[in-house]
C-alpha cells in the first residue's frame, strides 16, 4: 500500500531528524489513508483504524511544524487541520509543500 510505504519513510526521515524531508511524507500518506477511509472502508474497524491512525500521523506532523516553524524556516500551520480530529476525513495536500489543508 502506498500510504503504509509513505508512512515508513516519514517515520525513517523522522528518526533522522529530517523533518523537512518527514512532513510532506506525513501528510501525503494522510491524504491517501483518508481516501481510502472515504471511498473504500466498509467496516467499523478498519474505518476506526484508519481514523486513530490518521490522528496520530496528524499530530506529530503539527509537532514537527512546531518544530520546524520553531527553529527559522517558515512553515505555516493552518488551523483547518483540526477538522480531521473532529471528523472531516477529507484533506488536500499542495505538492512540493509542507501545507496541509482540509477541505
């Protein structure tokens, strides 16, 4: 799956502290888990799974904003992104960027 490989390397990126190289990695595999999650998640479980997952992936890419945001480099932080934790599975990620923005 392509958002499970995405995640990986995020996770790798992130254990290496590259966080630049980490947050889009994070927030594309957000977008596909969320569609998947949308269009192709029939059961209760795997719908709640994927939720869980998509928060806790959501999460440590607002702390690497943080992070990142903390330490010069400008990234911004939109506060849409806390509609997924209350429920709005649908995000769009900007290619060749660090913003996520729900829709």
């Amino acid at each position: 799956n392509e958002a499970i490989e995405l995640v990986k390397k995020a996770t790798e990126a992130d254990n290496e502290q590259k966080y630049e190289e980490a947050l889009p990695l994070y927030s594309q595999a957000i977008t596909i888990f969320l569609q998947v999650y949308k269009d192709k998640a029939t059961n209760l479980r795997s719908r709640e799974v994927i939720k869980r997952k998509c928060q806790q992936y959501l999460e440590r890419a607002e702390a690497i904003k943080q992070m990142v945001s903390e330490n010069g480099t400008a990234v911004r932080v939109t506060k849409q992104e806390e509609r997924l934790v209350r429920g709005r599975p649908t995000i769009h990620v900007a290619r060749n960027s660090m913003n996520i923005s729900v829709i």
